[in-house]
C-alpha cells in the first residue's frame, strides 16, 4: 500500500542554481537603484515547498498518511534547506572575492539574514478527508551536518506560511510541523549568527469545536508532541558545544495565541512530561522544553519565550521545584527576559482554576505508544460517520453559518492555585538574583487568562461569580462575551539614577505568599517599598499574533 501510495507523491529536486540565479538577479536590481542609500542584500527567504500530492480518483490517497509519504516529503524538504543553503554559500564566496570597486553582493555590517518560510502541503485535488489536512509527524533536516558553514549570515527566521482564507482556529490546515530541534541544527552552521526568531514551533493546542469530528481531525497525536518537546531538550544539549558565541538572541514561541484561544479547559490535558526520555535519568523527571531553554538561557542576552513550562526553566536559586541538574546554574548574560507561560503546565495540570476551585481534572493523562501515535486506536469509520452526521446535523440548524466556526469553549480558569503557582513564582524571582543574572535589566513572567465559561458552567456561577475590578470600565456589555486579562509579575532592575521597580497585575483579591514577597522586595534593596499592585485590564481579545510571523 505504501508503494501505491508513493506514485502519488510528485517530489522534484530543485534544478542546478534554482536559488541562486534568482538571487543574484535580485542582489543585481537591487544595487542598480537610484538613490543609493545602502547596497547589498540582506533578507533572503525561501519558501520551502512540499512536494504535490496526486489525488486521483481511483485509488484515492489514503486518508490517514503511510510513513513512507512523509518519508518521501521529509526528504524533499531536506533537499530545498541543503540547496538553499548551497545558493547562500556561493553568494557568500562571490562577495569575498569581488573586487573593491564593485558594489557589495552583501550588505556591510549587516549580512545575510534569510527567512525560511514553511509552505502549506497541496494537493492536485482537496482531499475527501480532513485527516489529511492536519499533520503531527514533524520534519526534520536530514544529513544536518553537511550543511555548508555560512559565515555572514547574522539572524536567521524560521515561520509557517500564513494561511490567510482559513477560518480563525484553522490556520494551520496543511501545514506540517517542524520540529524544534531543526531550528537549533541550523543554527550551529552560522558562525557568525547573531539572533534566531521562531515566532512559532507548532505546538497545537485543542480548540473547542462545536463539531467533536472536528476535534480529532485537527488533533495534535500527544506522541509525537511529546517526542519533539524532548527532541528540543536534546538538541539544545547535543548542540550547545558549537553553537556560535555570537548568538545572543532568540525568540522561541512554541504556541500561538490565536490557536486554542478557545479551549475546554474542563478536558483532560496530556502530561507530556512523564517517558519523553529515554532513559529514566535523561531529564531527571524535568520538563524536556523547560530544561532546554534553561541551558540556552546560560548563553543568551535576550530571551523571549511562549511555551508550556514548569519551574524547570528558571537557574535554580533556591525556588521549590526547582531541580538542579548539569545545566547551567546561571545565566550571566541575560539583560531582557520575556516569558509567557500557559495555564496549564506541560504535565497536564493547571496552574489556575475556576473562581471558586473547579479544577475537573487535576492531573494529566499518560501519554502511551498504542492510543497516541497516529493512527492509534481511533475507528477512521466511526469519525467518517460522525461527519457525516454532524454535517448533516449542522445544515438543517445554520444553512447561513459555517461549521468550522461555531465553538463550545469553557473556559473558567481564572483563579490561581497556590501550590502551583507560587513555585513558578518563586523559581522566578530566586533566579532574578545578582549572583546569578548579574547583566539582568528586566524580567517578566506572565499569561493570559480568559472568562467565557460553557453555558452549564455560566448558570451555576450566575450571581455568585464576578470578575476582579478592572483599571478601566470593562466594555463586555453580555453575559456570554469573551472577557481576557493578563496576569503576571514584571521586575526592572535599578539603572543609575532610576530605582527599581516590580510590577505584579494578579488581582485586588490574591496575594502571593510572603516568601515570594520577601525575595522581591530583597531584589529591590533600598527600593523595596517600590512595588505597584495594578488592577486587571479587561479586552475582549488580546493583540492578535495569528500574522506574528509576518512582522
């Protein structure tokens, strides 16, 4: 079946200077123009395209994907970096050998700074079924290590291609996932690279579709995310040893906020922390994520990161939970730290609960070889019918409306849990310390939290429920409107004549415990009483960054 199934992929190698007589002609055009303010390209992008999948009508491609057709992708992609960074090479050799009256093939004092965008898979025809649309295998680069050294190459951007027709929560249809650690891979063959943006690493989040056929086709198989998480952790420590020194900045967004903005935060998450090693003692029982941004914190001066997390992250300094281990126990360059966490945390409990304790389902479900790696356990039949049904189901109740857009989100977590919560706090204010972040000039960790609870749920709180006081007049005039605010804590360290500052937005009616308090206020020195406690500010969606990748 997987030969059959093979003939359909259309898979050609890229001829002989695809990429680079299109970029000298660029680099060319570009240098001619009037007036010259600067010569020299800089931002370079390939658009790295899969391979055409036939969809003829007899025999129909399979609707759930034999690993030999993602084999065959994966090394059609593999073969699009390798020739790209071939062009880049050639370009680099051309511009060291020109002479010095000619105008500079790379711009001085900037260099090469490419972009490598991940096309949407396409098909000659849509497939009948929307398992093919989603994938979780994740690509990788093959033969990494014979990938040329590119010496002027300074930042380098790894993104999707937006889908910009898809419905909001379907952006990603077609669109195969890289693996993280592909980003890191690359990054060891820039000598000279000085800052690494991955605006999005392809966590999927569950989003709460009306349509439970819906639910599993978009699924994110809980294996192969649990696998790429620990592949990152294992890149980060594979590669760090020739990682350039030059390399100071990144960004690592694992999720995107526009993607499972509309969840059922009473389904039970994955715990995709526990059996990612491979061996009992490869991460010590840490999250795999966590501990890899850790020990890429020890060589970064600017870190901004959006990710499931434990307290792992943070350079141990005395914070409970906290685990030391061979990483790096501090992070002596860091000036500006950024992170976001979710609310849950990576192994499947949340750090927040509804307002008056719900928390449906307190610890995560374990992740197993036999129901979560594709194609598991689920009958492909069942969920054909179930389509079927709910299409049906759905034409004679929304002929105007489409399905893909109708939700039935609960989303309730809104109160913080104290043994969650307050160690992640404490693991990030005891990493804050001078002794271990001596350069540090701000830090801030925080989240988004959202009110729009199931219709079940809104009656139960109707009356008893009321969200904290806001900073500003709330402009949710419904009851079933979304209503979002930020949480979290920000710390700018004194700066010459300026004090310093700690700015915690948590609500009127929660404190952290005096422990956390303490450790701020120690911070602070002389400064202590220098800590503002600022009210929620209520948005009915925050800044959309489903394009963040297009900035």
């Amino acid at each position: 079946m997987a030969s059959e199934e093979l003939e359909h992929v259309q898979a050609t190698p890229p001829a002989p200077n695809a990429f680079l007589d299109p970029l000298l002609e660029r680099v060319r055009a570009f240098n001619a123009r009037e007036p010259r303010h600067y010569v020299g390209m800089a931002g370079i992008t390939l658009r790295a395209e899969m391979p055409r999948i036939r969809n003829p009508r007899e025999p129909q491609v399979l609707c759930m994907e034999p690993p030999a057709v993602f084999e065959a992708v994966n090394a059609h992609f593999s073969t699009k970096i390798h020739a790209f960074f071939s062009a880049m090479q050639t370009l680099e050799d051309m511009a060291d050998k020109q002479p010095p009256d000619e105008p500079d093939l790379i711009r001085p004092g900037v260099g090469l700074q490419p972009e490598i965008e991940i096309a949407q898979q396409s098909f000659d025809f849509p497939s009948d079924c929307l398992h093919r649309s989603f994938y979780s295998r994740r690509l990788a680069v093959q033969n990494v290590d014979s990938l040329p050294l590119l010496n002027r190459v300074t930042k380098l951007r790894v993104f999707p291609e937006v889908n910009y027709a898809s419905d909001a929560g379907m952006e990603l249809i077609h669109q195969r996932p890289v693996s993280p650690r592909v980003p890191l891979e690359l990054t060891a063959r820039l000598p000279h690279l000085r800052e690494l943006d991955c605006p999005y690493l392809w966590e999927r989040l569950p989003v709460a579709f009306w349509s439970r056929a819906l639910r599993i086709f978009t699924r994110d198989w809980e294996g192969p995310w649990r696998d790429a998480r620990a592949e990152f952790a294992r890149g980060v420590r594979h590669l760090m040893p020739v990682m350039p020194s030059s390399f100071t900045k990144a960004r690592f967004w694992f999720w995107n906020a526009g993607w499972g903005n509309e969840m059922d935060q009473a389904e039970q998450m994955p715990d995709l922390v526990t059996g990612a090693s491979q061996t009992p003692s490869e991460f010590e029982g840490m999250d795999p994520v966590s501990l890899g941004l850790r020990e890429l914190g020890s060589r970064l001066e600017e870190l901004d990161t959006r990710a499931l997390i434990t307290p792992d992250l943070f350079p141990p300094g005395g914070g409970d939970g906290a685990k030391a281990s061979n990483a790096s126990s501090s992070w002596p360059r860091m000036r500006h730290l950024t992170v976001e966490f979710h609310p849950c945390a990576p192994t499947g409990r949340w750090y927040f609960s509804g307002p008056r304790g719900e928390d449906p389902c307190p610890t995560g479900f374990a992740v197993t070889k036999e129901k979560h790696y594709p194609p598991g356990q689920e009958d492909i039949e069942e969920t054909h019918d179930l389509w079927s049904r709910e299409e049906d189901e759905w034409e004679g109740l929304h002929k105007d409306e489409n399905i893909y857009q109708l939700r039935r989100p609960d989303m309730f977590r809104i109160r913080p849990i104290e043994e969650r919560i307050n160690p992640l706090l404490l693991a990030f204010v005891s990493s804050l310390r001078r002794e271990t972040m001596p350069c540090l000039e701000d830090a801030e960790l925080f989240t988004w939290l959202t009110w729009l609870p199931s219709e079940e749920r809104r009656k139960e709180n109707e009356g008893t429920v009321k969200l904290p006081p806001a900073s500003s007049a709330s402009p949710y005039v419904a009851d079933d409107c979304q209503v979002m605010f930020r949480w979290g804590v920000k710390y700018e360290a004194p700066k010459g004549d300026d004090k310093g500052k700690v700015t915690w937005q948590v609500g009127e009616n929660w404190r952290p415990k005096d422990e956390i308090i303490r450790a701020f206020e120690d911070l602070l020195g002389e400064d202590r009483d220098n800590m503002e406690w600022q009210s929620f500010e209520y948005v009915e969606d925050r800044n959309p960054d489903r394009l963040a990748w297009c900035d």
